[in-house]
C-alpha cells in the first residue's frame, strides 16, 4: 500500500534517451489526460530526471537474446509535477496520461 498525498501530485513519463537532450529541470509540460481528450491539458513541470533506464530497473527487463549486438533505445522516467488548480477542476488525472513537453514530443504509456 503506498500513501500518496493529495497535493503536490506528479507522474513518472518514461522517454526516450533520444528525447532528453533538450529536457531541463524546470521546463514546463503540457500533460493530456486519456479520459478528458484533447479538450483538457494539465500544465505542469519537470521537476527530475531518473538517471535509471527502465530495461535495467525493471521487474522483467528486456530479453533480447537474438540481437544482443542490437542497440536497443532505452527510457527513462521523468517526474512532472502537475498544477494543483487544474487538478481540481479536473480530478481524474489518475487515468492513462500523454505527456510532452517543449520539444513536441508525446510519450504514451
């Protein structure tokens, strides 16, 4: 059981390695939740960058035993902390997420 308080809630996005070059702590996000659509974009900001791939923390990591030599394009989390008064006026931001940020990128998970 986690307790998470009510305030300050973020979500963890995983991106690409590829998508971080331009990413900085404190650059704002526009985070659109599955449930409202389009029509509802949470803003927020980028408050941490995991340095942990998600293949190597991972309950059960990636097998690619046929192509070992293969580069494969690793994600890592990225923690946005979302505005407080738009989750009020919209609370199900506990729903399946998109998030992107300035450089237009979206990561759906």
């Amino acid at each position: 059981m986690a307790v998470v308080p009510a305030t300050n809630l973020w979500i963890d996005a995983n991106f690409k390695e590829t998508q971080l070059a331009h990413m900085r702590i404190g650059q704002p996000a526009t985070v659109i939740s599955d449930i409202y659509g389009d029509d509802v974009k949470y803003t927020g900001k980028v408050v941490g960058l995991d340095m942990g791939t998600g293949s190597a923390f991972s309950l059960l990591p990636a097998q690619n035993a046929t192509g070992n030599w293969i580069k494969v394009v690793q994600r890592l989390p990225v923690r946005i902390e979302l505005d407080e008064k738009q989750l009020a006026e919209h609370p199900a931001a506990h729903r399946p997420l998109d998030a992107g940020g300035s450089q237009h990128h979206r990561s759906r998970w």
